[in-house]
C-alpha cells in the first residue's frame, strides 16, 4: 500500500509537495486499519484520494512524477545508460533556470507484506547522475537504514554507499560494483535478484498503472481483450461490470481466432446484436471497456492505480461508482488505491451522504503567481471545512482555491472587446 509520495522540481512542481494516503481525523467511515503504529499512533489508509484543480493547475504532473519515478525503477539499469552522453532523462521545472541546477526529488513511503513492514524508499537526480538513493525499513516500528547513497559527501574519501546495521542481508559490495553513476541501485541489485531489495522493487513493478482518457485505449483494450480470452472469471466479472454501467450491453464475444471483440446489444425484437467494438461502439463504451482491464486487475492484486482527469473518461455518476468501488470493504478486500485527478465538482457532492469521498480525500492543486503547482488538502484550506459543508458549492465559489481566475461573462467580454477593436481599425 501507498502511504505518501513526495516531489520536487519535476515539471511543473518546483518546490517539495506530497500527498498523503494516510487517514486524518477528518475521515468518517472509508480509512482501513494497517495493524501499524507510527509514533505510537496507529496508521489508517485510504483507498482513493481525488487531486481537484483549474486546467494546468499540475494534477497531472503529480501522477506523471509518480509514473516517472515507476519507470526509473524499472529501467535506469538498462535504459538510462543508453541516453546521450550517460544523461539522465528528468524534467526540471522550466519556468526558472536554475531549477535545472536544482536535484529532482521523488520519495514513497510503502507498507508490504502480510504483516506489513513499512519502507521509505527515494532517490535525487541531477542531469549527470543519481545524486542520492535511500532505503529505510521499520521491521516491529524500529528504523533500520539498509542503504544510503550520497555522490556529494564533503568528506573527502568518504564512501558513497553506506550500510549501516544487519538489516540488509546478503551480497551487496558486488551490486555497487555494477551501478553505474546514472543507475538506481535498488534496480540493480533486484534485476541481480536480491531477495529483500526484489520485493520492494516489485512493488514498483506491478503497481502505479496510469489510466487516461486520451492514451493508451488502443494498447488497455488489447491487454484486457487477451485476459478475456484466456481468464473466463476475469471475462464473467468484466461483463457484469459492462451491463451494470447500463451502455446497452448485454454480453461479450471474442472470436478465438483473430482476438476481435464485439459487445452484445439488446435488440428491439429481444434479441441480441454483436456490434464491432472499433467501427460501431461510442468512445464512451470504448473509455469503460479499456478502464474495466487495469481497474479489475488491481482490484486482484491489491494496487495502486492512477486515473487522470477521471470525469474525461467517465459520467461523473460511473465516476462516483468507481470511486465507491474502491471504497468497499467486500469489493475491495485487498485495499487497492484509486488516486485520481478530476475536474468534477459534483464528486464533492452537495451532502455528506451523496459524495462519494471524505474529507481528507479530497486534494487541491493550484498555480501560484510564478507558475508552481502547489499541492494541498482540502482540510488545510484557507476556509475551515466543516463536516456537513456543502463542498461542491464551496469549491466552486472559490473557498479552498484550485479554480479558473475567471468571472462569469469574461470570456463574451474579451471577444467583445476585440470585435470592437476590429471594427475600429477597419
């Protein structure tokens, strides 16, 4: 599970944001107990957070740190030794040139396991080189520090990997040997198959499965057509899922010999009618179809899966059922994670029994004068939140911020404006 996730100086989030996962005391009823304690306070997660906020407020970029820090994970030891002249390919904040001098922070704090250990694992990039990697456990809540790397030691000779303690086991002088300055050496070491490392770096592995509503349909429908095809449990629930978003559908059929899919459709007669998925199916039906695919395989798994601009993707009340979804303690016994970004206010809903999220569920991005995202709960707004507050209308008059700086009208008024100054100069 994820408990939090911090940034900085990745596009356009120049100072250090994060985003928690880990319930307040403004949660009623979604949080899950972990069976850990942090400082002696037990730790709650919750299943789904929503970043709300104005268009290029940086919702986006706070999934898109989170699926750059993913493919670093996965691929610096293979892939980032093929960039020219060994640079490493990050994505400074571009508004202030030195930010490019600046070090690209990305940090998780991870609970895994059956009995679960927590970790705190992150890393610092320059252009030239990983200029800072760490690894902590908290095995029975004590911090054991398995790796600490650091190039920019002052002491002069002084390593650049320390392992203190016992906690990590097993070879590791032999995985430094092979991180090149570019390289992560948690990717190393468990492309190397270290025991403790590979379960940590697996975890990057099969979660963190971004989902939007302009990429990706065409490659989500192929991988969720070829389940379908080989898992029938996956293709019955997939279905169930298809008919209740009430699209018509009654049915799916695959052709076993070209891997076509075509929707089942009630007819007027009572019968059914294949329709070819590509050709005569709405974009809508092609969205749900492709979002079913990664939704049911975290929901498996119990992982994390990320949603940008879910309202593009979904009617704001399939929206709130899949929100609900991940809320549910039987539907979701494995505490899989939604983390969304959205511009649907009506998710905020007008009471507390119509919206789908709690109050510290909800997160706000906005620009500040300078161009950073700035990322903060709804909790911590300027404008106390009270349980019973309607949040949408609070949230749209501009009481906790992420909106556009336009007033009604101010779109007509400027193009009547130019119109006028046509007109003038004609």
């Amino acid at each position: 599970m994820l408990l939090s996730f911090r940034v900085a100086n990745h596009r356009s989030i120049r100072d250090e944001q994060e985003l928690s996962l880990v319930a307040t005391e403004h949660n009623e009823h979604t949080a899950r107990d972990t069976g850990v304690r942090i400082e002696g306070r037990s730790v709650s997660v919750l299943p789904s957070v929503g970043i709300f906020g104005a268009n290029a407020s940086g919702k986006s970029n706070m999934l898109d740190a989170l699926r750059f820090m993913r493919r670093a994970v996965l691929n610096s030891f293979a892939d980032w030794g093929k960039e020219q002249e060994g640079r490493v390919p990050r994505h400074p904040f571009a508004l202030a040139p030195e930010a490019r001098e600046d070090t690209s922070l990305f940090e998780v704090e991870l609970l895994l396991g059956k009995r679960p250990v927590r970790y705190t694992y992150g890393f610092e990039l320059s252009d030239e080189r990983v200029e800072a990697e760490w690894l902590h456990a908290y095995p029975a809540g004590r911090r054991q520090e398995w790796f600490d790397r650091d190039a920019r030691r002052p002491d002069e000779g002084a390593e650049e990997f320390r392992f203190r303690g016992t906690g990590l086991r097993g070879r590791k002088e032999e995985f430094v040997a092979f991180t090149r300055p570019n390289a992560l050496f948690l990717t190393v070491a468990a492309t190397m198959n270290h025991p403790q490392l590979a379960a940590v770096h697996r975890w990057f592995r099969d979660n963190l499965w971004l989902v939007t509503s302009q990429h990706d349909v065409r490659a989500r429908t192929g991988w969720t057509r070829d389940r379908i095809a080989s898992d029938a449990a996956f293709r019955d629930r997939l279905t169930a899922l298809l008919v209740q978003a009430d699209l018509g559908i009654t049915g799916v059929r695959t052709n076993p010999d070209t891997g076509e899919v075509h929707l089942l459709h009630r007819a007027g007669d009572g019968a059914t009618v294949p329709l070819d998925f590509w050709q005569q199916e709405s974009l809508g039906t092609h969205a749900w179809f492709a979002f079913l695919g990664p939704l049911l395989h975290v929901l498996d798994h119990g992982g994390t899966l990320l949603a940008d601009e879910l309202d593009s993707s979904l009617h704001p009340l399939l929206a709130a059922e899949v929100i609900r979804l991940f809320q549910d303690r039987e539907a979701n016994p494995r505490t899989a994670q939604l983390i969304f970004t959205t511009h649907d206010a009506t998710l905020l809903g007008p009471s507390v029994a119509e919206r789908p999220l709690d109050r510290d569920q909800v997160w706000v991005s906005a620009k500040n004068a300078v161009g950073e995202t700035e990322l903060y709960p709804l909790t911590a707004a300027r404008r106390a939140v009270r349980k019973d507050d309607n949040l949408e209308r609070r949230y749209l008059h501009g009481h906790y911020g992420g909106i556009p700086r336009i007033g009604p009208g101010d779109l007509a008024r400027e193009v009547a404006l130019l119109e006028e100054k046509l007109r003038r100069s004609a």
